[in-house]
C-alpha cells in the first residue's frame, strides 16, 4: 500500500468506510481520542509555525504491516498475532486474543486498539453489519488487517468463478473510498504492479524505518519538507502540535 | 480469646488490639475489592489506561512487586542450596513475603488483562518466542511453589499440629524443601528475566529496547541481578518494619547485617553492569534505531536526572552504605541503606514501565501522561492491604520468626 | 502445549521450552507426591511419636536444646543436634570415654540449686524422672521443678493401664492450660500400673528394653542438679521478660509452690518452656 | 484397600458425568419444523441432483437452504397425505413463510467457511464432510449447546475425537489437518474472520 500525502485532503472517508466496513462500533459513551476504536485514523501534522504560515500534511494511519519481524507478533503470549506468509498481512486474532495489551505497546505506530467497552449498536444499526467481519467483544485488542473479509470474499468469487486472485478483486475499504485516489493498493511482490512502481519511485518513505520493522506501508510527498518532517528523529522536536 | 492458636512463647497483643489493627485493612480491601469488581464487571474502561498507555499502574506494580517478592527465592537458594545457616532467622517470613508479592501479582495481572477467562489460553497455544509466555509459565510455576512452601508454616500452627497427619506431612514435606527451593531459583530466574526482557525486547520502543545476548535483551539478566539484590535488601526493611510495629526484636542485629552485605555486594555488581548497559545504549543502541538518547529526557518531569538518581542516588550509594562495616554497626543506616536500595529497584520498574510508554516514537508523537484512576488505585491498595493482612494473620498464628523466642528471653 | 492442540509445532523453541515446562511440573508434582506417600507410609508405621518429637525438638529454642555436658561441665557450650538422643550422638561416646578414662574432670560442682536430685533415679528433659525396680520396671514421676509448677494431680491426664508409650512422646497431659500441655515419657514401653493421690511416682513402665542404650539418653543425678538450675533460670528468664516476676535476683531457693506464683495469663507459656513445647 | 474402592466408585462415577451425563444436559434436543426426507428428493423417487436446492451462487456465496420458493415449485399443492407435507403446503407454502430450518452446519459467527474453494477450488465432494446426510430418510434432531449456543455438529458427537467416518464431528482439528495435508494455509484469518 503506498499513501500519497499530496494528494490526502484529510477528508475522513477512508475512516469511515474503513469502520463501517469492519463493523467498528460507534463510540461508547465517554470514550476519548485515546480510547476510541479507529482501525484508520488521519493525523494531522503541522510544522509548527503561526496561522498564516502554517502548512500542515494529513497523514493516513493504521497497522503499517511490517514485514517478518513485526514488534507485535512475536510478543504475544499466545499466538494471537500472526504474520501471513502468503499475503505478508500481519493478522489479529480477537478470539484467541486475552486482552494483555503486549501487542499495543510494542507496536510504535500505535496501530492497534483495545476494546474498552462491549460493542454496542443503535437499535436497528446491527442490520447493516458486514457478514463477513466478525464483530470483537469487550477486552481484546484489534487492528486494520486490510480488509481481511473483503479478502476472503474475493478469494471465494474467484473459486467460484474457476480463476486465480485478479487484483481488482480485492482492494481495501479505505482505498475504494478515497476520493482523490491517494492510496494505492495492492501487490507489492509483483513488479508490474501500480503499487510496485509507486513504491519504487524516490519520493516514498517508511515510517520509523531505522527500528528495522520493515513496513509495507509507504508514504510519499514530494515535498522534501514533509518527508523529512515524517522521517527524522521522533524526539527531536517538541513544538509540534498533533491532532489526532 | 484466640491464645491456643498463637505460637507458645511468643507474646501477641490482645485480641481486640489485632482487630482494631486489622479492621482498616480489611475496609482497605474491601474497597480495593469494589474496584476489582467494577473492572471485571464494567471491563477495563473504568481504567484510565487508552490504547496508547496500554500498560499502566497494575503493571508496573506488578514488576515492583515480583522484584521486591525475589527475597523468598533468593534467601531460599542461600539458605538451602548455598546452606548459609543464618538465614533460617528469616526464610519463613521470605516465603511468606514471596506468596503476598507473587499472589497478589497474579491477582492483578487477572483483573488487568481484558478477558481473564482466556488467561489459560497461554498455557493452550504458547508462543514460546513471548517474554510474557516465559513468565505467565514461570509465575504460575513458581507461585504453586510459594504455596508448597508456605504449606509446612500453616501446618506447624499449634493448633493443627496436633492432628498427626498434618505434623507429618509437613515433616516430610520439609525434608525435601530443598528440592522447591531449587526449582524456585531456576523459576525466579528465568521470570525475574523475562520480566525485563518484556521490555527489553520491544525494538518499537527504542527507549526500553537493548540488544540481545543469546535470545535474551541484556535488561533479561540486569532484572535478575536487580531482583537479587532488592530481595534480601526488602526482607531486611520489612524484618525490621514488623520488628518496629510489635516492639519487640525478632531476628539477632547480625541477620540484618548478613542480608545487608548480601545485598550490597549483589547491588553493587548490578549497578556497575546497568551502568555499562546504558553507555551503550546512549552510544550504540540507540543511535542505531534513530534516536538520540538524550532526546528522551526532554520531556516533562523525566530529566536526565532520574538516570541519576537510578544509578547513583539509589544504586551505587545504598550498594557502598549496605557493604560498609560502620553503617553495618548502626540498624538505623542498614534500614535506611536498604530502603534506598528497594526505592532504586522500585524507580528502575518505574522507568522501564511508565516511562517507556509515555515517550513518543512516531515523529509527530506528543508526550504522554496518564494518572491512574480511582479504581486502578484502589486495586493497587488492595494488594498492599491483602498483603498487609496476610502478613499479620501469619506472624499472629505461625512461627515467622524462629529467633524471636530466644530474643525475648535474652 | 500439547503435540494433539491445534497449532502445535515441533520446533526447537518448542521443544525446549516446554520441555523445561513439563520437567519442572513433573519434578514438583513428583515431590509433593514423594512427600504425600512418606507421610503415608509413616503414619502406618507408627512413627509419629518418633516424627512429632524430632519435628518437635526442631522448634525448641536453643536454648533449651543445650547438651548435657554442659550441666557436668564437660563443655562450654554445646547445643544438641541430636534430639537428645546421646546413643546416636559421636561427641557423647567421646566424652564419656574421655571421662571414664579420668582425663575429664568435673569442675563445676555440682550443685542442686535448691532442687533435690535424687541418686538413684534417672532424669528426662521433659522433667519426669525414672527409677529401675528390681521386678524389671521402672516407675517415672515428676521432678522437682516439674512438680513445682503442677501440684494438683487432679489436672494430670493419665494414660491407661496396657497404653504404649513412646520415647518422648506424650504420656501425660495436662489440661490447666488453654491449649493442654503434654508431659513425654522417658522410655519406650507399656503401662502397668497408674499411681493414685499421695503415689510419689504417676506411672509404672515395662520398658520395652532394658539395654543401656535404652537409658543412654537419660540425665544421671550429677548432671541433672545442674540441669534443673538452668532450666529454672531459663524458665525465668522466659517469664521475666513478659513483665511476670518469679525472680530470684538473690540466687535464693524456689519457693515450694512455684505454681502459685505464675501468674494465669503465663501458664501456658511456663508450661511450655517446661515441658519442651514449642 | 477400602480407600482404593472409594477411589474407583469416585473415579466411575465422575467419568460417567464427564462423558455421558454432562453432555447429555450441555445439548438440547429440538426437532426441526418439518420432517425432510433427503432420500425421497435425490433418490429415484424425485431424482434432484445436490445442486437444484444447495446452490453456489457466481459471486462465491453459497445457498445453503433452500428458500420456501424452491419448495412451492413442486409443492404448491400437497403431494402425499403426511402430516407433514400438509403442514408444509397449509403452514408455509400457500403463506409465504419460509420454514425455520435449524441449520446444524451454522458455524460460530468468527468463521467462515466458503464452500466455493472447497467444491470448486480443492474439489470436494460434499460427502466427505456431510456424509451420508443427502440420502437420509430423516432429518436428525437439531442440538444446541446451551452455554456458546453453536450446533452441535460444529462439535461433533464424539467428545474424545474418537472418529468413525471423516465426517463424524467437523472440528478445527479437522479443518486444520485437512489443510495441512494439502499445503494449504493453516494461518487463522485464512478461516476466522
């Protein structure tokens, strides 16, 4: 998956598709930014400097699936996490999940969310649930897997259909809704593919790449003031103003 | 009104004198277990943890008092395995220290995690590459090991010993004590390590990460070492604590002196090694990652100077007062020397918890703070008045203290 | 965890770790085990007596588990780390050899302390003393210092006539204090007889043997006067210390009703120091 | 010798409620609306192939049952004169309500099995994890665990996992193995959801 910061309005529609398309709950009463259930959240960065001369970038996150040796998997105690060989899609397993939170604070993109509360949902809203996302309960934690249902589907069309995985079979929720197409997806192993090449081009960047975590998520601007501000030392600057 | 079951020969203060000692306690408890209840019932939203502060006071209470709680292991693997004799003074009331630390960790540990009903779960389908798999094993392990041990104090009541079966187990079941003691060594040390390599392996958290030995991060062998030095250090402090609150002496002023130099030298070795361990980290480790060390103190109230006060203020001065024959002379300064040490090993799980997870790893991160709340802090209190109650039920009912008739009558 | 659960794999890590899982469950369920059959197989082979008296002995101060030799001022300081059982013990032969051989001397004499020792009667530690009949039994009774503290014969729980006894396990009981306290017999053997009201001794024995091995770890005379000294000492050192006062700062006699003096509140403990009760 | 015969009475009957009295009050026992006869619809009587009721639709979704529909195509008006083709032409064919089948094969709701990878992609039969159902005479009674509320054929009957035929008790392990067997992925979101 590459995100073209240039192109991201800060918009939210990935947000919400991505939670209407997860079954993501609404937010419980008293639930705080911190505490929310946001597969997909847009953050925006500004570079510190007073109103008129403010520039800001919006920064599409959520589990950047790092590559083998993810910080979360190899942490939890029970084999909850698990990294996909085949898809390289680094995947949650509430059930198995007990609720440690060992995951979460290993992950330093803060991609990953516990469910403070029971699910709940407006009488009636339960109806337009998605069959093919389970909904998680209180106590366990859950993250973005790419829209792992809308995998499945698309694994079971194709068997259908007697052919192999096409890759417009299968695209995220996030990059469906994007309306200025700022999110590519798809796969990163081939070289012929759209992601592939956005990948290769200069102005693309990881986050946090020294930590060696290997993401498959990546960025690109071709402002060389917002890679860098994305890129460098995380602590080095405390004037920076975040809205989550 | 209870006097048949207090041991014979040592005196306890009246009946109504205990109540009115364990009455605030229980009341204590009784909050801290309204709390419990709340969490469990409501889940874990009546925290004040998010998903970013993931881990939170429950946590690092558990860190501390798993290290403080390493005196029963560590003056088990003396007394048993290295037969340093005089530590019989104090085994008994080291196991029963150990079982509060360790119980009442684990009780923690069940109302922290989200779905306590899965917590065997771990024990089913095993990551075996999880610092929290090595410690979920070792402290359950380790635990029914506190229990076994402290089996043999419960049996020796008066009161019980009267019933031959009782005495005879318990006679038996002593004879092989060094069998439990040895397994709670090799137990203590692989959990008091993981409990550190739970951090030390998180490449995520460029503050806690440390390069490996082996498979283990070296923070896996400095909790070690920490833990062993804090154990004799707290069994020393609560000794004389409990000696202050009964007014009366209970172990000989050269028990105190053996577990203070103990202490000493095993603090004084671990505070050099932590030393060494964090001018690599500031020089290699983290650089290595992409981070600058000392952009990690310039947050909030986390300065450089808890560095300080973790390694030399609380490290290596306890560890010289602890080792110096004239402090050893005065019980005041060994108490004091050893509440240091306890308060450096306290400061250091501090740090790797709290601290840890509230600096920034993303660029546009923004410092953290969280305050616990009410329900987090009264399940906290809880323990330590569970604690406190255990203690006072076992030094009122058992023999925790087998010098304490000779130096009555002394 | 197991090869048949679902996502089990045979790696290396798997192996190892819960290899050393599974050793250390074994190791202490096998222990627990051991332990649990021991006490079995104790139980039926009437040991207990053997077993609550050494478990017993364990918890006694050190200062009431001082050697013998000391009383006969053979040694300075000497604390028992053979349940008082001197057949057993090295150090006992090799004084007593040393002795016979007349390269030890007393040199404390022996002084009674205003306890009356008689020379022909044999002192046990839990204060009962013996006497060898010419029929073959022995009569045991209480001591100076014990029959002191228990004047009323009335709160004595005698065993019954045919009732084995057992080398330091309890023979009598005494219900005065709160929790009883349990007087040892001397000797392994059987009741024959129950001494009444104004009887100087409480049972007669048939010991089991009648070999010196069987009296070996009995006080003689000389060493008792001194023993009984020390216990009083220490037996007033015991209740002294509790604010009670059976103090004798100026050496003199004990008073003949001991009893009398101990206040309700320390009998239990006076009792206890006595009779060897932890 | 007495301690050993309580051992034994206990260990008895603590194996009798473990094996056959707690099952038999975990599980209900319902039956379903209306009597089926699979035998009768694909036998020689009738002659339907599987796939005229349970059909794969193109975008992968399976049908599992039949809608009331398919019914009313041949039983618009009663056929024989059971009880239960009666009920079936009076109580739902000519209202429009479709029957309320207890469906044993409703799986939990975090997994999802796509029938079309395992008829179309690996090429199985439908026997070999429904068995002998298609030419049944009867339906089977319907048993819902009453604490997680899954059928029970989720389970399966044997609790030891002691199997008479490959269809006996469709389990994880079950999936699992067969998976593994074949090299195909045994990861967790490759079936749970």
């Amino acid at each position: 998956m590459v995100i073209d910061l240039d192109r991201c309005t800060g918009c939210g529609a990935c947000v919400i598709a991505c939670a209407v398309e997860n079954n993501v709950p609404p937010a419980h009463e008293g639930t705080t930014p911190r505490t929310g259930l946001t597969w997909m959240r847009v953050v925006r960065v500004d570079d510190g400097r007073s109103f008129p001369d403010t520039r800001s970038v919006f920064v599409p996150l959520m589990c950047q699936q790092c590559d083998h040796h993810t910080p979360c998997v190899s942490v939890c105690p029970q084999n909850a996490v698990e990294y996909d060989e085949e898809t390289g899609i680094v995947t949650q397993v509430p059930v198995r999940c007990l609720g440690c939170r060992y995951c979460m604070t290993a992950c330093p993109y803060h991609a990953r969310y516990f469910n403070w509360w029971d699910p709940e949902w407006p009488a009636g809203m339960e109806q337009t649930l998605n069959p093919d996302v389970s909904t998680r309960m209180r106590g366990v934690a859950e993250k973005c897997n790419f829209c792992h249902g809308r995998l499945q589907a698309a694994r079971a069309k194709a068997a259908a259909g007697s052919r192999p995985l096409a890759p417009d079979d299968y695209q995220p929720a996030c990059v469906e809704a994007c309306p200025t197409e700022a999110i590519v997806f798809g796969d990163l192993n081939d070289p012929r593919s759209t992601v592939s090449a956005a990948a290769s081009s200069p102005d693309t960047f990881r986050l946090l790449e020294h930590l060696g975590t290997g993401p498959k998520v990546r960025y690109r601007s071709r402002s060389a003031a917002v890679r860098e501000s994305l890129t460098r030392n995380s602590v080095s600057s405390e004037k920076e103003q975040v809205h989550g | 009104m209870d006097s048949s079951l207090i041991p014979r020969g040592l005196q306890r203060t009246s009946f109504p004198r205990f109540l009115a000692w364990v009455l605030p306690w229980v009341a204590l408890l009784g909050v801290g277990l309204f709390a419990v209840y709340l969490c469990l019932a409501y889940g874990l939203n009546q925290t004040n943890m998010d998903n970013r502060f993931a881990f939170g006071a429950w946590i690092y209470l558990d860190l501390t008092v798993i290290a403080l709680g390493a005196g029963a292991f560590f003056t088990g693997f003396l007394l048993y395995i290295l037969r340093r004799k005089e530590l019989a003074a104090v085994i008994n009331s080291a196991v029963v220290i150990g079982f509060i630390c360790y119980s009442g960790a684990v009780a923690v540990l069940m109302v922290d995690v989200g779905q306590p009903l899965r917590a065997w779960f771990t024990f089913w389908h095993p990551n075996v590459h999880s610092m929290l798999t090595e410690v979920t094993f070792c402290i359950t392990c380790y635990l029914t090991v506190l229990a076994i041990e402290y089996v043999p104090l419960i049996l020796k009541n008066r009161k019980l010993r009267k019933n031959a079966s009782m005495l005879l187990f318990e006679f038996q079941l002593h004879k092989l004590m060094v069998v439990f003691a040895g397994i709670g060594t090799f137990l203590s040390f692989f959990h008091q390590g993981s409990l550190g390599g739970l951090y030390g392996v998180l490449v995520g958290r460029p503050f806690a990460f440390r390069p490996a030995f082996g498979i283990w991060p070296s923070t896996f062998f400095l909790f070690i070492l920490s833990a062993a030095a804090a154990g004799p250090s707290f069994i020393l402090l609560t000794s004389w604590l409990v000696s202050k609150i009964a007014r009366k002496p209970l172990v000989a002023p050269d028990v105190y002196r053996t577990l203070g130099r103990i202490s000493g030298s095993i603090l004084l070795v671990y505070v050099l090694l932590k030393a060494v361990d964090t001018l690599v980290w500031i020089n290699r480790t983290a650089p290595g990652l992409g981070f600058q060390a000392s952009s990690f103190y310039r947050y909030g109230d986390f300065g450089s100077w808890i560095l300080f006060a973790e390694i030399v203020l609380l490290g290596l001065l306890p560890a010289l007062m602890l080792l110096s024959s004239r402090v050893a002379q005065h019980t005041g300064w060994l108490v004091t020397a050893a509440a240091m040490a306890c308060s450096g090993i306290v400061l250091n799980r501090f740090v790797m918890t709290i601290q840890t997870l509230a600096l920034p790893t993303l660029p546009f991160d923004a410092f953290l703070s969280y305050v616990p709340s009410w329900q987090e802090v009264a399940t906290f209190l809880a323990v330590i008045a569970y604690g406190v109650l255990v203690y006072s039920f076992s030094f009122r009912y058992l023999n925790l203290f087998p010098q304490e008739r000779e130096l009555r009558s002394a | 965890m197991f090869p048949w659960v679902y996502g089990f794999t045979w790696s290396t890590g798997n192996l190892i770790f819960l290899g050393i899982f599974f050793t250390v469950v074994i190791v202490i369920g096998l222990t627990l085990g051991l332990s649990v059959l021991r006490s079995l197989r104790s139980a039926q082979s009437n040991e207990i007596a053997h077993i609550r008296w050494k478990s017993e002995f364990h918890d006694l101060p050190a200062a009431a588990r001082t050697c013998r030799h000391i009383f006969a001022g053979d040694t300075r300081e000497r604390t028992c780390a053979h349940d008082f059982d001197c057949g057993t013990c090295t150090a006992h032969r090799h004084i007593e050899e040393l002795r016979r051989s007349g390269r030890i001397v007393l040199h404390r004499p022996a002084g009674s302390g205003g306890f009356s020792v008689s020379s022909e009667r044999l002192y046990h530690r839990g204060h009962t003393w013996l006497r060898r009949e010419p029929d073959g039994t022995v009569v045991v009774g209480l001591d100076d210092l014990a029959s002191r503290l228990v004047t009323d014969r009335s709160t004595l729980g005698l065993p019954p006539v045919h009732a084995a006894v057992f080398r330091n396990a309890p023979l009598v009981t005494i219900r005065r204090a709160s929790a009883g306290t349990r007087i040892l017999a001397p000797i392994d053997g059987e009741i024959v007889e129950v001494g009444g009201e104004g009887c100087e001794w409480l049972v007669r024995l048939r010991p089991r043997s009648l070999g010196t091995d069987a009296f070996a770890h009995l006080l003689r005379p000389a060493e008792a006067a001194g023993w009984l000294q020390y216990e009083f000492e220490r037996l007033q050192r015991s209740l002294a210390s509790g604010g009670v006062g059976v103090t004798m700062a100026d050496g003199g006699l004990p008073m003949q009703e001991l009893a009398s003096a101990v206040p309700v509140d320390a009998w239990d403990r006076a009792l206890g120091e006595v009779f060897l009760e932890p | 010798m007495k301690s050993i015969r309580w051992f034994v009475a206990g260990f008895v009957v603590m194996m009798l409620f473990g094996w056959v009295i707690f099952p038999a009050i975990l599980y209900t026992h319902e039956e379903q609306p209306l009597q089926f006869s699979h035998k009768v619809h694909s036998g020689e009587t009738v002659g339907l192939p599987c796939q005229d009721c349970h059909r794969l639709s193109a975008d992968g979704r399976f049908e599992g049952v039949p809608a009331i529909a398919k019914c009313a195509e041949c039983h618009a008006e009663a056929i024989g004169s059971t009880a239960d083709e009666r009920l079936l032409v009076e109580e739902y064919v000519k209202k429009g309500r479709e029957i309320p089948w207890l469906v044993y094969a409703r799986g939990p709701q975090n997994a999802s099995f796509p029938h079309a990878s395992h008829l179309i992609g690996a090429g199985l039969a439908c026997e070999r994890c429904h068995g002998s159902q298609g030419t049944a005479e009867s339906l089977p009674a319907f048993r819902r665990n009453r604490i997680s509320g899954e059928s029970q054929a989720i389970w399966g009957t044997s609790i030891a996992g002691f199997k008479m035929a490959e269809w006996d008790g469709m389990k994880m392990d079950d999936c699992a193995r067969c998976h593994r067997e074949r090299g195909v992925a045994n990861t967790c979101l490759k079936c749970h959801k």
